[in-house]
C-alpha cells in the first residue's frame, strides 16, 4: 500500500506505526514494562493485586464454607483451624465473606474499567480532541455538569433511582421471556452499581485523553499522517491512540482504587450489591454502624473488622502505589 | 481577570440550571408515585386525581420544572411524602445545619494540619522526616474513613477512653473531635502532598534565592517568600477537596450516630422519598458549584501573574 512506502521513507520516531520490525521490539511498551519490573514497590503492589483478584475471581475455589450459611452454634470465634478468620454475629465465616465479597468488588471494578475508563472515556477523549468543534463542546459541558456534584450524591442518587426501576424491568422481563433468576442472580445489582460508578471514572479520563490528543494534534507526525491521507479510524487508532496510552495506564489504575473504594462505599450504605452477596462494605457496616450494638462487637471482637479492612485498604493502597510506578515508568519527567 | 471573573460568574447559573434540571428530571422518572405514597391506605382514583389536580402534578413537566426552581429559590423544596405535611425544607434545615458544622471542623483540621506538615516536610528534604511523612501520606490515602472511624472509636473512645464513642452535642463539645478528625484525616494527606510539592517547586525558585542573597533571616524568607507562594496551588485544590471529603462525611455521620443528614437521606433513598432526595443533591450541587467559583475567584486575586484567557 502507499502508505506504508511513504511511511518507509519518512519514518517518524514519535508514531510507533512507523518503525520497521526490529524497532518495533524496543517499542516504548517493552521499555516501560522492563522498567516496570525493575521497581521492587510496583512488582510486590502487582503481586498483592495479583493475590486478591485471583482469589476474588475464584471465590468459589478458595472458600472453605459457604460464606451465608449461619450457623448460631458458632457466633462470634476467634480464628480457629475450621474458621480461619473466625465467625461474625451470625456464625459465618468471615474468611469465606471476604473472599466473596472480594468477588463482587473484583466484577465492579472490572465493569467500571471497561465501561467508564476505557469505552467512554477514551473514545469521547479521543473524539473530542480529534474532531474538536461542538462535539468537543458539547461533551466537555456534560461532562462539567456531571463534574459539578459531589461524586458521592451522584453515585447515591442514580443508584436510588435506577435501582427500582432497572429491577421492575428485569421483572417483566423474566415474566414475558419465562427466564428466571435474573433479579435474584444479582447481575441486575451489578448493572446498576455499575452505572452509578460511571459519572466516577468517565469525565477524568475523558479530559485527559482529549487533552493529550489536542497537543498531539500539533505533533508533526500527525500532519505527516493526515497529509498522505490516513483514514480517520486508522488515525485516531493507530496514530493518536498508542501515543496516549501510557497516561491512560496510569490514570486507569488510580482509577481502579477509586472505584473499589466507591463499591465499598455503596455497599456499606446499602446501596450496593444487595445481600444475600457478600461484599466487603456491607461487613464493615454490620460491625460498625449498628449503634449500641456495634460498639459492644467493636469492643470484644475487634478483629472481625480487621479482616475487610485489611483487604480494602491493601487494594486501595497498591492501586496507588502501581499508579505511581507506572506514572514514573511512562512520564519520567513530571515526578 | 476582570473579564475571567465575568466569564466565570456568567457560566455559573447556567452550570446551576443544567444541574437543577438534571435532578428534577431524576426525580420525576424516578421510581414511586407521590400521590400513591401520599396517600398510603386511602388510595383511591378520584382522591389521587383530586390531590394530583390540587398539587398541580397534572401541569406540563416545563411548568412544574419553573414552579419547582422557583420554589426552590426560596427556600421551598415541597413537603416530604413520608412525613406527612412536613416541609422538606424543615425536616432538612436543623440536619443540614448539623452536618454543616462536623464538616466544617473537619475541613479545618485537614487544611490547619495537612498545609503545616507538607510545608515541614518539604524544608526538611534530604533527612529521614521527608520521607517518613511521604509514607505516611500514602498510606492514610488508601484509608477509606471506614476504616479510620472504628480504629479512632476503638483506642481513643474504647480502649484508652479519652473521649465519648458517639453522639453530638454542638460544635464546642468534645464529641465533635473524633468524627472531625476521622473526616479530616484523608483530606491531611491529600493537604500535606499537595503543599509539599509546591514548596519544594517554590524553594528552587530564583526569587527565593535572591531573597536569602540579600541577607534575610531563614525564618523571613520561609514566611514570606516560600509560603505564601506555596500556598497558591494548594488553593485550587480546595475545591475538589470539599468534594472528596463529602462522601467521609456521610459515613463518619453513620458510624458515630450524629443526627445530620447522612441518615436521614439514606432512610429517604429507602422509602423513597423524593422531594428530599432532590433537594438534598440540589443543595450538594449549588454548594460545590459555589465553593469552586470563590476558590477559583480567589485564585486570580491572589495571584496576579495568573490570567485566565
């Protein structure tokens, strides 16, 4: 094809299309993984995250009991040989809650990385700067709006009110098509949990993407590119999009802690992923947020609440703490 | 900046229209029929077509969005559904006041300590205090406050009893400390990074060296020509603060059992009460739109070089 001759002969070292095969095997992403791995911080917070999720997406593998079966005879135990982390006022494990509400926080965060960041985010951002124009305008006040509560009242209100109304569908649904158990699957929860999340992780990287491609924008390569007359998809594709996506790595895994964190904050509101799924939010609040009750737990069983803590905050944390890595590894200038 | 300042007053109510519609639209295609939870057990047709008539529910959707607004700029969001012939309004007002002044206080400890600690910080680059406080930072980022509240309540309330465990009693009372300290923490290491950075930019400026050629004391030129520059990008970052800190809020609010609006607000999620949930996000939205247009205002002020395009 004539573009790639062209290409041959005016090879340009910012696009990565560009280089010939043997350049492509230093491309900048082998680079930045070898220096990723080099870092003993980012290496042990993907190790930690590497732990938890696996143990989150195979819940049903690791748990030693079934993590809602109460049993009366056994409230309230220390940790034991047959309860690893002990048992809460119900006499469930809290081992096996955690690994199942792992799961659930594993599922919100992946449906909030891929829908938020990643498809709406990214393709408005990178929309926005390419096009620019009332496109760019029009989603950038949207997006300001959207910007303009308080993260948390969103989340709360679009949960309130989706929630009824998404199951009410759903309900008609499983009685028109005679498929049963979509509601009480949970999957709607997660659905609409997901949504609430959305406002969360869309606008940031939106604004990001888009800025980074209207600096681009100026870059000879894109000019050289749209002077042999790269199609538009091939353009913002393979063009603009490879040269964005380091500060998207890094922005995407920030976002991660925060969205677990919102999860957990829904949930301990109860407004989450309702019972009978265990999540983490919800275990803390039976612990903390029921009055007197709760103090006399938090004063004779502290440790039930050590366990969700500990896992919230080890995700949260390495989230960040890879975040900063890889901001180093990819923008080594702006430490 | 006179013209940035206009810009930014102009957009401002068109912000607040696009947000108040956005509400009024959630809440009217949000789930539940306020004639039918009006009435409860007396629902009949003709009384709901009565009281639907009476309360004007029958009008254009335009129509209510103006009287709604309008109402609402005067104070009026409309009575509860739940609370019978209670304004919203009233049942909001003492909550909201509450609520207010625990943030407040929060707000206060996490600018009062997290601006002095990055700045100490910061002078003390290249010994271990730097670094230690950096780790710390880190670490109390990661801290959702609901793992700080039952930590704080357990030594400081349980195990040591310095201080009561819940409750509210105004804002001189010493049961306002733990919730404003829990609601504060995140918000210190958010102030400390931030005034850190900016310190040690500042601190390599030529200015401050010219101010240390000159003969001025250390003290003098840390005071007036590091901290006060420093302090200019902490400024915008005010804002996006107050919003983070929020959600702390409500959760703080729960686990100490203080009589804001946090429990109120989720008791009217769960029995659907909208007129409260709308005016709630309604007056959520107008604060912060209003709180970022004074930090970003001021920000001009302060800083002369500054000028927006």
């Amino acid at each position: 094809m004539a573009t790639e001759t062209l290409q041959d002969v005016f090879p340009s070292d910012t696009g990565p299309d560009a280089g010939r095969e043997e350049e492509r095997s230093h491309s900048p992403f082998r680079r930045a993984l070898g220096r990723l791995l080099r870092k003993k911080i980012a290496v042990a917070a993907m190790t930690v995250l590497f732990i938890l999720y696996g143990a989150g997406i195979f819940a049903q593998f690791v748990d030693t009991h079934d993590p809602n079966k109460i049993d009366l005879r056994a409230t309230q135990e220390g940790p034991s040989w047959d309860h690893w982390l002990g048992t809460d006022r119900a006499g469930r494990d809290i081992y096996s809650r955690v690994v199942w509400g792992l799961q659930t926080t594993v599922i919100i965060t992946l449906i909030g990385l891929v829908t938020g960041s990643l498809v709406l985010g990214v393709t408005l951002g990178l929309l926005a700067g390419y096009y620019r124009g009332w496109f760019d305008v029009s989603v950038m006040r949207f997006g300001e709006v959207v910007a303009s509560f308080p993260d948390v009242l969103l989340i709360i209100l679009i949960a309130a009110t989706l929630r009824p109304r998404i199951i009410n569908t759903t309900r008609d649904f499983e009685d028109w098509s005679g498929i049963d158990g979509i509601v009480s699957s949970g999957a709607v929860d997660f659905f609409v949990v997901g949504i609430a999340l959305l406002p969360l992780s869309w606008f940031g990287m939106m604004r990001l993407v888009r800025g980074q491609v209207l600096s681009l924008r100026a870059m000879p390569f894109v000019e050289s590119a749209q002077a042999i007359g790269v199609s538009t998809p091939r353009m913002i594709f393979s063009h603009l999009l490879p040269n964005v996506l380091g500060p998207i790595i890094v922005t995407a895994s920030f976002g991660l802690g925060a969205v677990a964190g919102s999860e957990i904050f829904l949930s301990f509101l109860g407004l989450g992923v309702q019972p009978p799924r265990p999540s983490l939010g919800f275990m803390i609040n039976d612990v903390t947020a029921r009055g007197a009750a709760s103090v006399s737990v938090l004063q004779n069983h502290p440790e039930q609440l050590l366990a969700p803590i500990a896992v919230i905050w080890a995700l949260i944390f390495c989230w960040n703490l890879l975040g900063d890595s890889l901001n180093d590894v990819f923008n080594p200038r702006t430490r | 900046m006179l013209a940035y300042t206009v810009r930014r007053l102009l957009w401002t109510p068109v912000l607040l229209v696009a947000v108040s519609l956005f509400v009024f639209v959630l809440g009217e295609y949000g789930p539940g029929d306020p004639v039918e939870v009006a009435l409860g057990q007396n629902y009949t047709e003709e009384r709901a077509e009565r009281l639907r008539e009476q309360r004007g529910l029958n009008d254009p959707v335009p129509v209510r969005y103006f009287r709604y607004i309008g109402n609402a700029l005067k104070g009026d969001f409309g009575d509860s559904f739940v609370f019978r012939g209670r304004s919203v309004a009233g049942l909001l007002g003492p909550k909201l006041w509450v609520s207010a002044r625990l943030f407040f206080a929060g707000f206060a400890i996490s600018v009062g300590i997290g601006v002095p600690l990055g700045f100490f910080a910061a002078t003390r680059q290249g010994t271990w205090v730097d670094p230690t406080i950096v780790a710390i930072t880190l670490v109390l980022l990661a801290m959702p406050v609901f793992i700080f509240a039952p930590a704080l309540i357990l030594l400081f309330a349980l195990n040591l009893s310095w201080l009561p465990v819940s409750g509210w009693g105004g804002f001189w009372d010493t049961r306002i400390i733990l919730p404003a300290v829990t609601i504060g923490m995140p918000g210190i290491a958010v102030m400390t990074r931030m005034m850190r950075a900016s310190t040690l930019d500042v601190l390599g400026q030529d200015y401050v060296r010219t101010a240390r050629a000159k003969g001025l004391g250390e003290f003098t030129v840390r005071r007036r020509h590091v901290a006060r520059n420093a302090l200019i990008p902490v400024l915008t970052i005010l804002g996006f603060s107050i919003a983070g800190m929020l959600g702390g809020a409500l959760i703080v609010e729960l686990i100490y059992g203080i009589p804001g609006v946090a429990r109120f607000a989720l008791d009217s999620i769960f029995s659907r009460d909208f007129p409260v949930i709308t005016a709630l996000a309604l007056i959520g939205a107008t604060a912060l739109v209003v709180a970022n247009l004074v930090v970003d205002i001021l920000y001009a002020v302060v800083d002369p070089r500054i000028t927006y395009r």
